[in-house]
C-alpha cells in the first residue's frame, strides 16, 4: 500500500488520526479550530503514535455552510505546516471536493479521504494528477452532509457496500490513480442506520477479502452511542471493541480521535494474530 | 356506502418490531396507534379496513405480502415485501373479521394523482382508512434533515388541518415543499383527503421526540 510518498507493509495496521478545523465538529466542538490548536494536536498525536493525520474542514453533519474558498482556507495552510514539521507522516484531507483537493495536493497532502463517497466526480481526476491515494467510501449516493432518514436497502447491505467501493474504486483505476493507492471504507454510519452499520462491520471480512486495502472510521459515531446506549462522550470503549474486531476481520486503517489507545488495541490484535511478537516476555520464562 | 372514519398514524420505521432495538422507544405510540385503529374500527363497524402509505409506485398489495423490515437491517428483503408505511399500516389494522386492503401510493404522485384514488378507495363498503404518514422531518437541529425554520409553523398548521377535517388544506400540501421539508406522507394526506370528505376530524396526539412530527389523529 503506498499512501502518496509513503510506503507500508502488506500487514500493516495504520492509525488515521482526525484533526478537525472545524468549529463544530461532534465529537471536539471545535477545540482544534485554530490553526495553531490544530497544529499542537498534530504534535501530539505523532507523539502518539499515529501514522496518517486526516485534516478536515467541514463537519459531516448539516450545519453552517462552508463553501470552497472557506474550506481551502481551514485546510491549506494547515496541510503545509505539517508537511513541513512532520515529514514522515502521512497527510489526509478530509473532502468530497475536487478544488480542495487540487490545493492541499499542491501543498503536499497524500490522501484524499472522500467520505461523501464520490459526490464530486472530478475527486479522482486530482488524486491521479498528484499520485494521491484515494480512500473510496460507499455512502448509497446520498447529498453531502445529510443524515439519513428512514433509509432502506432492499439488497443485501454488504453486496451494496461491496458494489458502492469497487465502483468507485474501478473509477479511481480507471482515472489513473495508482492500484497501490486505492483504498476502501464502508463507511459507518454514513447513509446508514446502526442495524446497517453493526452489518457491515460484523461481514468486514467480505471487504478484506476483495483485496483492497480497508479503512474503518468507527470512532465514537452514533453506531457505538445506539448499541451501548451512550452519549458522545462515553464511546471510547464501544470504539476500541469495534476498533478490535475490525483488526481481526483485517482492517487496514483506523481513523480515530483517541490515537493511544488505538493504538495499543492494534498492537494487541496484531500480537493475537501473529503478526507482531510480544512486546517482553519473561513470566515463566526467566 | 363510504369510507366512515379515518385514522393518521405515523411512518416512523422504528416503529416496526425489533428495529428499535432493546428500548424500542416508540413502544408507547405504537400501543396508541393500535388502540386507536381498533376502538375506531370497533365503534363505527365498519367491515372494510384500508391501509394506506407511500412507497415506490401506485398499487395494491397482498395482505400477506412479507415483511420488508430487513431493508433497515441486513437488506436482505424477500421478493415482495411490503412498502415500510403500508407494513406499518397493516401492523395496525384490527386482525380478524372484516376485509383488509392495502395500498401504496407513489411517492411522487402528484396531488390530483392522490386525490384520483382517494375517490376509488372511497368506493366500497364502510371502510375505516387507515393513513400512514408524518409530518415534517425537519423540525429540530438534531432532527433527520436537520432544522428548517418553516417546518414548525409547517407542522402547526398540519395539526390544525387534522384536527379540523379540513381536506382542502391536506388537498393543497405542495409536493415540493413537503420534499423540503422531508415530510414523505404527503401523498397519503392527498389521498385521504379525497377519499374521506365531510368527517369530523379529531387531533388525538403530537409529538416530535427526535425532530420528526408524529400525528394520530380520528376522522368520523
């Protein structure tokens, strides 16, 4: 998998995490809004541990208009600071935009992390012009920033996933971005009430097993406050359960507001797994 | 012979068993609905039940078409399977005794498609209608669609309408404004108002729990 200059193992587990500039966001309410908070959270999430930041300027939620050239303004600047600050890592922009992702391309973002699922056909064009990944989320063709209201699937849910990210992925291929660089979600949540959500998460296995690379954006969203019955506050455990399970079914990358403790469930199910050894191992063994 | 009383209960999927989950918080107003289309169907013995809600075309259905209430979970639905509002309708309908029609209206029809069969459905035995739809989806920040600022005085004037019979102002709901609104019963209203002309209309309830205007209301 090759995410813009970066390149990973077949086996790797990433953690994505979000920095919002956004005022209003569900989960921080804007407590990276500033540019400079938002470039200490950077810091602190690469001290972390996190291998991707994905730097969004628009909440997903209905809200105060934001159009392109505000847009542009919340994430460019940023995206420059921290290609100059954090070489190694990786840089995602959160968009569904084409002119968004033309300027922070330009300004040295890996990724665009389309979570509107294709509204913007054009999206793919740029990522091939930059040799840029594109994550490519199925969201049913709903209107950017709705909710969904009352939304069926008279299909199997996972053959609609399935056949929403091969599309766009085929699209990606077709646009000339690079095979290495595609990457799919289901997107949780996203066009989605929570018996579609806990579907798709408990079939993962059926994305992995389509050879694209995987990424999962669980964190603290209405999926885990609705099965455990919790406020937004309160979804750090339910997150890192599905965070988990979705190591094991074979998720690739975990976008994520808690970057620590992903990491270390990642690690864990890594360990579980086989993929990765035990960090000391002494207890019976001295 | 004519339709003789008319029940508008709401569309909401959660209303449907199991897909509320454990709490099922919209138990309380599915017993109401319930209650409601019985003592209606009881009192004015009427031997002919219609429901009526919006799917994707205009038709009859088979009153022992399956359950379509997987395309809110696993969406694996079995061929046939009803349209959500009429399943919900059906939900409500008296069982035993009487006949049981369901229909679907497009959700697109337009207002004089509606009312077209709103006078067939009017033509039979004395018919209780029962009319799935809901208000507007739009009424909070939290709410589907988010908060529109004409949806609440939207919805008041809805209520009033229901509470007063009054089909011309359900006749002259504007299809556009409705979709602006997300309020997706909009063809059902159409159709009761023609079908159901000149009963006295009664507000039994209103509730927006989560931002979308939930109605029962009596028409005898």
């Amino acid at each position: 998998m090759r995410l813009g200059r970066h390149t990973f193992a077949d086996d790797a587990m990433l953690v994505m995490a979000i920095v919002n500039r956004t005022p209003d966001s569900f989960y921080d309410k804007g407590a990276t809004f500033a540019e400079d908070k938002a470039m200490e959270r950077v810091d602190l999430v690469v001290e972390q541990g996190a291998d991707i930041v994905d730097i969004g300027g628009v909440k997903a939620a209905p809200g105060g208009e934001v159009d392109v050239a505000e847009e542009v303004d919340r994430v460019v600047g940023l995206v420059a600071r921290v290609h100059e600050a954090h070489p190694q890592l990786v840089i995602s922009v959160d968009t569904w935009r084409a002119e968004v992702g033309e300027a922070v391309c330009a300004a040295g973002a890996d990724v665009l992390n389309d979570a509107w699922g294709g509204a913007d056909p054009a999206l793919v064009d740029v990522a091939a012009r930059h040799d840029a990944a594109i994550i490519c989320t199925h969201t049913g063709g709903v209107e950017p920033r709705t909710r969904p209201f009352r939304t069926g699937f008279d299909r199997d849910i996972m053959a609609e996933v399935l056949d929403g990210v091969l599309g766009y992925a085929e699209r990606a291929l077709a646009a000339g971005v690079a095979r290495e660089s595609i990457v799919i979600d289901p997107a949780h949540d996203f066009g989605k009430n929570t018996h579609h959500t806990l579907e798709v998460t408990r079939r993962l296995d059926e994305m992995v097993d389509t050879g694209w690379p995987v990424l999962v954006s669980l964190s603290n969203k209405d999926f885990v406050g609705e099965t455990l019955d919790k406020p937004v506050d309160q979804r750090l455990i339910g997150t890192l359960a599905t965070t988990a399970v979705s190591a094991w079914l074979g998720a690739r990358i975990y976008r994520v507001h808690e970057v620590a403790e992903t990491r270390q469930v990642l690690d864990m199910v890594a360990t579980l797994r086989g993929e990765r050894p035990p960090a000391r191992t002494i207890r019976g063994l001295a | 012979m004519s339709v003789v009383a008319a029940v508008v209960v709401p569309a909401a999927p959660a209303l449907l068993p199991g897909i509320g989950g454990a709490a099922d918080p919209l138990a309380d107003l599915r017993e109401r609905a319930r209650q409601l289309v019985l003592e209606t169907a009881v009192t004015k013995g009427v031997t002919r039940v219609v429901v009526i809600g919006a799917g994707e075309s205009t038709r009859t259905w088979p009153t022992d078409a399956p359950s379509g209430a997987a395309r809110f979970t696993t969406g694996r639905v079995p061929d046939g399977a009803l349209p959500t509002d009429v399943e919900i309708g059906r939900m409500f309908a008296p069982s035993g005794g009487g006949e049981l029609v369901l229909h679907s209206i497009a959700s697109d029809a337009t207002p004089q498609e509606c009312a077209q069969l709103g006078r067939e459905l009017a033509d039979g035995p004395s018919t209780l209608l029962v009319c799935v739809a809901d208000g507007p989806a739009t009424l909070t920040d939290k709410a589907p669609g988010h908060l529109q600022l004409d949806a609440a005085p939207f919805a008041l004037e809805l209520a009033d309408a229901l509470a007063a019979g009054d089909t011309p102002a359900l006749a002259a709901l504007d299809p556009a404004t409705c979709e602006r609104l997300w309020m997706r019963g909009r063809p059902a209203l159409q159709v009761l108002a023609a079908a159901a002309p000149g009963l006295r209309g009664e507000l039994v309830s209103e509730e927006a729990p989560f931002g979308v205007q939930y109605l029962l209301a009596r028409w005898v």
